[in-house]
C-alpha cells in the first residue's frame, strides 16, 4: 500500500543524506524513482548532503504540477514506483496535494523531507500541508544541538552576524561551517533550542556576554 511519508528535523539533521539513501535502497531492490528539489544550496536540480553526496534531480518551481508530471511519465511508458521529494518546505500546498494525489489514485510511494519551520518559527506552506496530510510522520534521529547542549528544535537566521526575525520567509543558505578562518556569509543560520530562539540568543552572542568582565565586588 502507497503511502506519503514525511522526514522532517532542523537544518543539519541529514534530511538531505537520508534522502538520498532512501533513493539509494530503493532503487538497489529495482525500483523506478524520481528525485525531485527546490532551491537546493549547491544549486538548481541537485539534491546535495553536507556529507560530500550529490544527485541530479528535478527541480520544482512555484508552477510545477507532480500529477502532470508523473502521469505524462506513466501515459509513455515509464514505471515509476516511488517520488523522493527533498526541500519539500518549499513547496505549495497545491503541490504537497498533488503528491498526496499520486499516492492515492497512482499507488506510488512519496518520501517527502524537509525543515518544519522558518527563522521565525512559523510552519513554511508545504510542510504545513505535509503535517495534515501525511499517512506517517518522522523526525530524523540525528539530532543536531543547540550551543547550550539541549536538542535544537528551531531555525535562526543571524544577518551580518545578528540574530533577525523580519525578512523574506526563503533565503537560501546554510549554517555557519566549523573553520574559523572561512568567510562567514551575510546570511547564516543556526539552529538552537526553543528558549535561546525566543532569547535571541546566538552561539556568537553567548560568547559575547560571557566575555564581558564581570565588575569585581568593591573590597
Ligand atoms: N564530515 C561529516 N561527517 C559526518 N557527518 C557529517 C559531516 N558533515 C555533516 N555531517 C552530518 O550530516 C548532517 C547534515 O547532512 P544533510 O543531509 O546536509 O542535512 P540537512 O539536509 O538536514 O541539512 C548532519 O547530521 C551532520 O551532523
Ligand atoms: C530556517 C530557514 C531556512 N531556509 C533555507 C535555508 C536552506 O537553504 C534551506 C534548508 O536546507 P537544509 O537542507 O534543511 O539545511 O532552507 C529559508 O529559506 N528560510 C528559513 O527561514
């Protein structure tokens, strides 16, 4: 039985590596996929892991239509067993529908994954409509940690090195890399639990407070 299951985590929690290990077992059992993104970091049509893997993929825009596509597929003769959909945040509503259409009427498997929420805290559309629509739900097991240590739970976005929560709700981007001598881009993300997202309270500005010399008591 065809089901449309949604993987969901942080940023860094090996959404993107999960994806393409499912891709990976799937087809390794002769199973026909397509592998489907939207706005992937290492550019258009490619699905990429921080791990180093990448894999060509479909990209789906704002007018993308997966009913279209995979029955135009199916209609020339193609077999298509399962969809592996990465960045699925991204997508619509209508799309995440769709998805959950040619799952019920097409008896094809949807492996959906992607972040819940943005910088703000807000459910993005697609997976808002993932989470009403899904026959099963995931949370990856790789958990990745706020700088206090407790799991991160939420997403922020620092620009030029200060925590926001205003601006566009899609900025492509990733979480700031481990070499400190690296470039730090104007936009980075960084995930955190819930109490230091509500405090605003970055890695960087925890060092920050923790460096101010605490006035020593008069003798
Ligand atoms: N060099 C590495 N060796 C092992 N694991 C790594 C390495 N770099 C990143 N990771 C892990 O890979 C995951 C990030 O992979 P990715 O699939 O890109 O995540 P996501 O798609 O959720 O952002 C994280 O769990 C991180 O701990
Ligand atoms: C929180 C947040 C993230 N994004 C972008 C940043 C990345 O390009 C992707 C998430 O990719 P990952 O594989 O899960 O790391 O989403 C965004 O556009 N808006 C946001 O609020």
């Amino acid at each position: 039985m065809a089901e449309l299951q949604f993987f969901t985590g942080t940023m860094d929690s090996g959404k993107s590596t999960l994806a393409l290990q499912t891709n990976h077992n799937h087809a390794a059992r002769g199973r026909a996929g397509r592998i489907f993104t939207s706005h992937d970091r290492a550019g258009q049509a490619l699905v990429s892991s921080r791990l180093g893997l990448t894999h060509d993929a479909l990209e789906v825009d704002e007018d993308f239509d997966f009913w279209r596509y995979v029955v135009d597929e199916l209609t020339h003769g193609a077999r298509i067993d399962y969809l592996i959909c990465d960045e699925a945040q991204f997508y619509s509503g209508r799309q995440v529908e769709d998805l959950a259409k040619v799952v019920d009427e097409l008896q094809i498997d949807v492996f959906a994954f992607g972040i819940l929420s943005d910088f703000r805290t807000a459910l993005f559309a697609g997976s808002r409509r993932l989470v009403e629509l899904a026959d099963r739900m995931h949370v990856l097991q790789v958990e990745a940690l706020c700088w206090c240590g407790k799991r991160a739970t939420h997403n922020a976005r620092s620009v030029d090195g200060v925590m926001v929560v205003e601006g566009e709700q899609v900025v492509v981007g990733d979480v700031e890399g481990d070499d400190p001598d690296a470039a730090v881009p104007e936009v980075v993300y960084e995930v955190l639990c819930r109490a230091h997202h509500r405090r605003r309270m970055t890695a960087a500005r925890a060092r920050a407070v923790s460096m101010v010399a605490e006035p020593l008591p008069f003798a």
